[in-house]
C-alpha cells in the first residue's frame, strides 16, 4: 500500500501556512458539555513560595498561586474533530492537507508512505501526544479517553508503540485494550480533544479508579508509604536513601515502582493514608489507587516546581501537599526537620 496524503500534506501545508488539523475538519462535534468544579488550597509550610527557584514551565506558576487558596475552575466542552478519509503513519494524522503529530519519537517523518498497511473504518483516535509521551498522562488521561470510545459504535485505535511496563497490567484491572498501528488508511476518524477537565471527563476518571482499587485484594488498614525514584536526571533527591531509612523507622513502606506489579502497587496503596515521593510520574499510581480523603506529599525540586497531580488528588477525593526542597547543586535535597514539619501540619490539617 502506497499513501501519497503525507506528501499532500506537506505542500498544502506550506501553501495554507500551516493549518492544524482541528481547522481541517469535515465535521466537529460536541461530545461533553463544560463545567466549573471548585477545589481546596494546597497544603504547605508558610515559607514555602519564597523558597522556589522556578517553575517547571511559566503556566505552572500560575497553578501555583491559584492553588494557594480555595476556588473554582471553569472547564471547556469535550471537542471531536472528524475526517472522512485520513492516513496514519509513524505515529501522524494525515488528512485534508494537515498532519498532526501524536507520539514524541516518530519513526521517521515520512513524505510518501510505502509499505503494508491496514484499511480500517469508523475509527477513533484514543490517545493523543502527551498520554504517547508521558507514563503518568496514560494512566489519568489516556485510559480515560479510551473508556470514552469504548462507548461510542466506533472502534478505539492508537499509534504504534511499545508498552509502558506498567500498561499490561493496568488494562487488565480496567478491562480496556486498543488496537495500534504503524500504518493505516482510514475512512471516516474522529480525533478527540479530551484535555477539558469537565463533569463527564471527571466521571471517567472515577469509573477508572473504582475499577483498579476494585482488582486489589488487600482489605487491611495500610500504612502510609514512601516511594523511591529510580533515575530522574532532572529531578535527583539526593539524600533519598536517608529519607527512606528515616521513614521506615516511623512505620511507612518505602516502595520501589520499577520493582513491583500492578498488583502490587494497588495493594500498597489501596489503605494508605498517606504517600511521600518526589514530584511525578510515580504519584500516577496512588492518585488511582489510595482511599478517598489520603493525603499525598509531592517533595519539589526547586527549579522545577509544578502542581500537576493537583487536580489530580482533587477529582479523586485526595488531599495534595507540597513541600520545596533545599538546592544542592547536581539535585536537592530534603531535611528531616522539615519533612517532619509539613507531615505535622498533615496531620493538623
């Protein structure tokens, strides 16, 4: 099968100065109406804003004074953009003279497609380029697009890739499989934008964390748990190994992910009251997995401060603190004193 609509696009694209592919349409649909939902102030030490370097990215300061304090958030409408014919290609969208990108490590940026590949019809694209390129977008975000789909008279489809490790297991608790391809015509894809936090988003998410808490079988009262990050060039706790052993004599787990199955990690955190990690991806996993009304300590890195998992923790009853770590140069680090401060304020709050 040879496709010719990844050359087509590249010159229609020059000539209409780059048109995305939402404005190329054929039809657009509203498939989830907005909302306003309201949120709690993070919990934090009183010094902890004069204490940050910077931010991860500029909208993450922003985040950051508006959780400061209570209030609410008004959310878009979920959008789904639909193409009568379109190719998929190496991790694009090709169609009506535009591509769009959907993964971060295409396997090359075809201009002619050559090859064997699939005929499919009545399609929709269940994944998008941050759920392709971070492990933690997956997990809240893709899934929740997928059980979207699952819905709908089409079928789900995604872009070729290899697996998170972390992927098999999830999808068996949840019961969602999708279908990926490296090369694919397409008549008639809907290609959905699904980042609006709205009610209906919010209820998916819910339906996704109901269905991996429901697949542990650990009913006893948790203790609460530290987990270690392997690797992380940007974001290194230096003291990390001093931290676990302090905590491990106050009666928390200190949990490895890279080290455990999906089985295992629900279980730990299932009746945990309380989980302590360094800011990312790794918190993916108790914000589907702890009770309603736990607490999860995100430790920052000072120069790269952000407040991702807070809305998060606030659809799915959790309460999010935070505390800024001290800069060491190569990493950060974090001081007994002032972890035990903003675990006392924790437990005062």
């Amino acid at each position: 099968m040879i496709s010719f609509q990844p050359l087509i696009a590249r010159a229609r694209r020059k000539l209409l100065h780059g048109q995305p592919l939402e404005a190329v349409a054929d039809r657009t649909e509203t498939w989830a109406p907005g909302s306003t939902s309201e949120y709690r102030p993070i919990i934090q030490l009183p010094d902890e804003g004069e204490r940050i370097i910077a931010f991860e990215k500029p909208s993450a300061k922003d985040e950051y004074i508006r959780f400061c304090s209570s209030g609410a958030l008004t959310h878009k409408p979920t959008i789904a953009h639909h193409y009568k014919r379109a190719t998929i290609a190496d991790g694009m969208v090709f169609a009506n003279g535009s591509m769009k990108a959907f993964n971060n490590h295409p396997g090359r940026s075809p201009v002619m497609r050559r090859g064997v590949g699939e005929h499919l019809r009545d399609q929709i694209l269940a994944t998008s380029w941050v759920t392709e390129t971070y492990f933690g977008h997956w997990v809240t975000d893709g899934l929740a697009l997928e059980l979207l789909a699952q819905d709908r008279p089409e079928t789900a489809l995604g872009v070729a890739r290899k697996p998170w490790v972390h992927e098999p297991g999830y999808r068996a608790l949840v019961d969602l499989q999708l279908h990926r391809t490296a090369f694919a015509e397409v008549e008639g894809l809907w290609v959905v934008n699904d980042e609006s936090l709205n009610q209906r988003r919010t209820d998916r998410f819910r339906t996704l964390r109901e269905r991996i808490r429901a697949g542990a079988t650990n009913d006893r009262s948790g203790p609460p748990v530290f987990i270690l990050r392997d690797g992380g060039a940007a974001r290194p706790l230096l003291n990390q190994q001093a931290l676990a052993d302090f905590l491990a004599r106050r009666g928390f787990t200190i949990l490895s992910p890279e080290a455990e199955t999906v089985d295992g990690l629900v279980a730990a955190f299932r009746n945990a009251p309380l989980v302590v990690s360094v800011e990312g991806s790794a918190l993916c996993h108790p914000v589907m997995a702890m009770p309603e009304g736990g607490t999860i300590l995100a430790i920052q890195p000072p120069r790269r401060v952000t407040c991702i998992q807070k809305n998060n923790t606030d659809w799915a009853g959790l309460r999010m603190a935070h505390t800024v770590a001290d800069d060491s140069g190569t990493g950060f680090t974090l001081g007994e004193d002032r972890l035990m401060r903003i675990l006392d304020l924790i437990d005062r709050s």
